[in-house]
C-alpha cells in the first residue's frame, strides 16, 4: 500500500507540475491533477478488461492448439 500510495503523489505531482509550466495557472494544474488520473482510472478498468479477453483467447487458442495434436 505505501507503494501505491507514493506513486499516486508522483502521480498527483508529475500532472500538476506539467500543467502548471504549461498553462501558469495553479487552478487549472490543481484540476489537471485530479481530474486525469480519475479519468486514468476509468480508462485501466476498461483496458483490463479487452486486455484480459485478449488473454483468454490467446490461452483458449494454445489449448484448441495442444489438443489437436
């Protein structure tokens, strides 16, 4: 847990600062930092599903594969 919690404030910081340089605005870099890696989120669940369908049938492939011979 404290190595998730450590990346998340690299995380939070690394957002923060990029928009910041960016943009000069404290508000927008503290928005940027909350909002992407809410949005991140949202989008690893999705991703992790196609990812593990993708696992499946690769695995289901190999079996189908081995069973045959």
């Amino acid at each position: 847990m404290k190595k998730t919690m450590t990346f998340a404030v690299l995380h939070f910081s690394v957002a923060f600062t990029i928009t910041y340089l960016l943009t000069g605005s404290i508000v927008i870099g503290g928005a940027v930092a909350l909002i992407e890696p809410a949005v991140n989120t949202v989008v690893f669940y999705f991703h992790d599903k196609i990812w593990n369908r993708i696992e499946a049938k690769k695995l289901a492939q190999e079996l189908e594969l081995t069973s045959i011979h």
